[in-house]
C-alpha cells in the first residue's frame, strides 16, 4: 500500500460570504443568459401599466393624489409579487430537478445560503421592472411623485416581495419547474385582482372586497400608497410580518420535504 | 487522530422492502484507492449515496474524515462525481469549477490549473448546456479535484469517457492517490481499475462478496477459465460438478470452474468432437463475473473478506 502523506490544505470553515457570493453572481447569470422566463413577468405588468395609465392616468383618484401615481404604488406592487413569486421558486425546482441542488448540497452549501442568493439575484430584476413602470408612468403622465416619495416606495415594494420570495419557494421545493409556475400563478393572478392592483379596489363586488384583507398583495399595495398619502400603516405593516410569518412556515414545511 | 478519510461500519440501507446495500464494512486510508465493482443495482451507488450523506444509514456508521457525512463543515472536505449529476445551463465551464473551488472552502482561482489537469482549458468558456457527454464527465470530475479534498468519492467517473480522456483520468487519480488522498471509486472497466486501485471490493446484492488486492483477486481465480470447441449445450454444462459459470460464444464456450481437472472428466464424455481446449488464469472481468453471476450458485458464499 502507498505511505501515508500528511496532507495540510488550507481550507476556509465556517460561514464563507464568498459563497453566497458565488450563489447570487449565478442566479443572476441565470437570469441575464436566459431572461425569457422572467421577460414575461416584467413585460406584463409594464403592458398593464402602459395601458390603464393610458386610460385613467389623467384622472383623479378618490384620495386626491393622479391616478397615475396610485396606480404606480399597485401595479409596482403587481410587478414586483410577479417577480418575487416567479423566479425564486422556478430557479429552485429546476435546480432540483436538474440535479444541480444535489450536486451544491454534497459540496457543503448550506441550502439557506442557496435559498437567501435566490431571493439576492431576483432583487435587481424587481428593481428594473419598477424602473420600467416608472418609465411609462413619467413618458405618459409626466412626473407625478416627488424623488424622495418615489424612493420611499420603491424600498417598501423590495422588501414588501420577502413574503412572496418565500411562498414561491415553498412551492418550488416539492412541485416540478412546470407545475411550479403553474401553481404560483394560478395564486398570484387571483390575487392581484383581489387586493385591486389592476383595478381600484372601490370597482370590485363586495365579496372580493371583503377577502382582501386576507391577501399580502393587498397589504403590500396598502402600505406602498400609504407612502404617497401619508397615511399610517402599521396596520398593514403588521399583517405583511404575519404573512413572511406563515410564508417562512411554509417554506420551511417544504424544506422539510425537500427531496434533492 | 483516526488514519481513516472513510469509515463504513455495518451499514444497510433499505428502499421500501428492497435491501440496497446489506451489512457493508469498507474503509479507506489516505493515500488508499478502492475500487468498488459490482453488476447493475449491486448498490454501488446508494453506497457511495451513504458516504456522502445524501442517504442516511439505518443501521450501521459512516464516518468521512472523522466526521459526519451530513454535516456541511464534512462536506467541504469531499469531492464527489455522482452518477447523475446536472448543472446550470446557463453557467460556463469556468464558472462552474470556480464555484465549486470556493464552496470547498479555496481560492476561485484553484480553478486554472485543475482545468489544464483535466484536459478541459479549451472548454472554459463553453455553456454547460452546449457539453457533450464525455465533457460534461470531465467537468464533474474537475469539479471534485479542484477543492482539494481529503477523499474522493466517484461513481462511474470514467463512464462516457474516450481512450484518451481515460488514460489522463487514470494518471490523475494516481498522482492523488500518491499526493496522500483516499479515492473510492466506483467502475465497470475492471483491468482499468486494476492498474491504479491498491484494493478492489466487489459489490453483490448489498454484500461485499470479495476484497483483494486486484493481483490477488486474479490469482485466487487464477485456475478457472476452460476454453473449447464444444456441442454440448451451456445448461448441461452448468449442471457439471464444479462448474460455476458456462458461456457459449460461437463455436466456442467458455467454462469458469476451480476445479478444472474435475469439469473435464465430466466434460470429456458429453462430447468426442471437443476440441481446442485451453485451459488458462481467468481475467480479472471472468472472476468478477464468476463471483457475482447468479447461476454461479455462490451468491451466499464470501470470498475474501477478513474476518
Ligand atoms: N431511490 C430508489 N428507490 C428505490 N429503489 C432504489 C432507489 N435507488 C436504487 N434503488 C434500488 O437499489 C438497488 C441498488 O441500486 P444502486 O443504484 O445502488 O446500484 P448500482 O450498483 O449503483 O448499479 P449501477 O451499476 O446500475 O449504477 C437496485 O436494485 C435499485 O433498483
Ligand atoms: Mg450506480
């Protein structure tokens, strides 16, 4: 038998952020490389947008503010739930599927770094498809919202995609890729139209009105007007924690089953 | 400090009422490399499944670096090639074995010279999507070299290889193996695995059936091989006393037995026109065939394995 050689390689242990460097630099190739995913959920929210803003972007809403910018704080909504509830979960079935979580998983990632990158990578494709709304929102209705309110919005619509970052997960670790988009939109739809993100709340029959209260998305557009109105949302905040709450749940009960 | 970078004790796995693997001991030093052989479904793969924590023992305890196999810190100190493994289509070849540099725990920019090693520099920059199979293979294999890990675990790391691409896989692995890595791999390609493996352990129904040195495994199975030009049909010929496997090929059948003196006094009166007959050491792919062929009768039978 061969003689025993001493071997010292020099190893990082414990948390390495040059990981989770590596996991979010490849989700975010996987999205420049491939956008045809993705392009729809940006694309449609921003033919939406165009389309109603075109409509009613001249009107008044009932808060006094121009329908164009309401309708900037619930189609920003829409857009980002969209984004936020699509590629996180997607990415994480075709990994699995694939093989490829296996493969990260036998290397000694930690599948929180894996999961916290996928949510890191679909950040700036939220961001851009905000920037794609306001784009419209600006070339159609001029400027309607001040540099400071805008920015105030766009950083509660980021952080308001968490809980929608985490059901699409939840969803992604047990389904298929296809069965997973599927799946996250048949919620996602439904939902939108419910918390009145393309329609004004006030237009819907009183029974959806009366589930909304339920939804996150409804919430999330809440507090986001909140922003241009000024009005408080603890409330709303409140129920958006409750909802990242159970989402974390769900994730976390389908983490458990998680077959890699 | 333990000597070992594998430790299997009493391992058995079970899918459902299917008994994978079955009582398995297999270790492996540093600077050791084992061969692990063994017909289709002999539970090579939930073996190697087992040392790398994607399964979890029932009963028994696998130990890998002195460590736990399902612990991430353990992990880093691994490099595997799964049997079915996939990667992202969208990322390159570079970029898949920087990252896999980096998840080990090492320098991104390990990942150069691992590439020149394998012989896969031209594909650097090359979508995993756009790999042929081989490649793909290449890829996986620099992937599990480039962390410099402690132990090596590969299942059917030469399958879809070229002549080429085999002879440079079986020159790296010896260099590791020297360098003081413990390799556990799994083949098909038996007098491949003979030249670099220090120890082959064959794998049968979740058992290990044998457990030698390749040279010594041969040699106990030195005496068997008879070859002839015969009529006689192979299943009368399995009937013989002493016959473990009978093969026809053409004209000609082939007959394992350790008792060839015995086979052909049975033999010699089935058939006056029995002709060209040699008698010779069996090769290393006859004595696996022998050892793991169901007709062979010595399914229960352990050859080898040290008390
Ligand atoms: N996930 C699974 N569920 C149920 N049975 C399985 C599973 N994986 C493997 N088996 C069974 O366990 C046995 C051992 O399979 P394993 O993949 O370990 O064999 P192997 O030696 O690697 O074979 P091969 O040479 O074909 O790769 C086979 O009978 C197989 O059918
Ligand atoms: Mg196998």
């Amino acid at each position: 038998m061969t003689a025993v050689v001493e071997r010292a390689v020099e190893r990082r242990e414990g948390f390495d952020a040059r990981v989770l460097g590596v996991e979010v630099a490849e989700g975010l190739r996987a999205i420049l490389r491939e956008p045809t995913a993705l392009f729809f959920a940006v694309l449609m929210p921003v033919l939406f947008f165009a389309l109603f803003a075109g409509i009613f972007g001249g009107y008044t809403s009932p808060s006094g503010l121009p329908a164009a910018a309401t309708m900037l704080a619930t189609y920003g909504t829409f857009t980002v739930a969209t984004v936020m509830m699509v590629n996180p979960g997607v990415t994480v079935a075709d990994d699995r599927t694939r093989g490829w979580l296996r493969v990260k998983k036998v290397s000694g990632t930690p599948i929180a770094v894996s999961v916290a990158a996928k949510v890191i990578a679909a950040l700036p494709y939220a961001l851009l498809s905000l920037l794609a709304i306001s784009a419209v929102s600006l070339l159609v209705a001029g400027p309607v919202l001040d540099v400071g309110t805008w920015l105030r919005l766009v950083g509660v619509l980021l952080l308001g995609g968490l809980p929608f970052a985490l059901l699409s997960l939840a969803v992604g670790f047990v389904a298929s890729s296809n069965a997973t988009v599927a799946i996250l939109n048949a919620i996602l739809f439904p939902m939108s139209i419910a918390s009145g993100l393309w329609i004004p709340p006030e237009m819907l029959p009183g029974v959806v009105q009366a589930i909304a209260p339920v939804l996150p998305t409804f919430h999330l557009a809440q507090l986001a007007l909140g922003q241009l109105t000024g009005a408080g949302g603890l409330g709303h905040l409140v129920a958006l924690l409750v909802s990242t709450v159970v989402a974390a749940a769900l994730a976390g009960l389908a983490y458990r089953n998680l077959r890699v | 400090m333990d000597a070992r970078v594998l430790q299997i004790e009493g391992v058995r796995h079970r899918y459902g009422a299917l008994t994978a693997v079955d009582g398995v001991d297999l270790r492996v030093a540093p600077g050791e490399c084992v061969a692990l052989l063994g017909p289709n479904g002999a539970g090579k793969t939930t073996l190697i499944g087992l040392a790398t924590g994607l399964l979890a023992a029932q009963e028994g305890r696998v130990r890998v670096c002195g460590g736990d196999p399902r612990s991430a810190a353990t992990r880093r100190h691994l490099g595997v090639v799964q049997q079915t493994m996939g990667f992202p289509t969208t990322l390159t070849v570079a970029e898949l074995v920087r990252g896999a540099a980096v998840r080990a725990g090492r320098p991104a920019a390990a990942a150069g010279p691992v590439l020149a090693e394998v012989g896969i520099t031209d594909l650097a920059r090359r979508r995993s999507a756009k790999l042929s199979g081989g490649q793909r293979q290449r890829v996986a294999l620099a992937m599990a070299l480039v962390g410099d890990p402690d132990l090596l675990l590969l299942d059917e790391p030469t399958a879809g290889l070229d002549v080429a691409a085999r002879r440079t896989f079986w020159q790296v692995l010896a260099r590791r193996r020297d360098a003081g890595v413990g390799i556990l791999l799994t083949t098909h390609i038996l007098e491949e695995a003979a030249s670099t493996a220090d120890r082959v352990v064959v794998l049968h129904r979740g058992r290990v059936v044998a457990e030698d040195s390749p040279g010594g495994l041969s040699a106990r199975l030195a005496d068997r091989t008879l070859t002839a030009r015969s009529g006689v049909d192979v299943v009368v010929l399995r009937g013989l006393p002493g016959v473990l496997t009978a093969v026809r090929d053409g004209e000609r059948v082939r007959v394992t037995s350790a008792e060839p003196e015995r086979v052909l006094r049975a033999w010699l009166p089935l058939d006056d026109a029995l002709g060209e007959l040699r008698v010779e050491g069996a090769g290393l792919e006859q004595a696996l065939f022998a050892l793991t062929d169901d007709r062979s009768e010595r399914d229960d039978e352990t050859m080898g394995v040290p008390a």
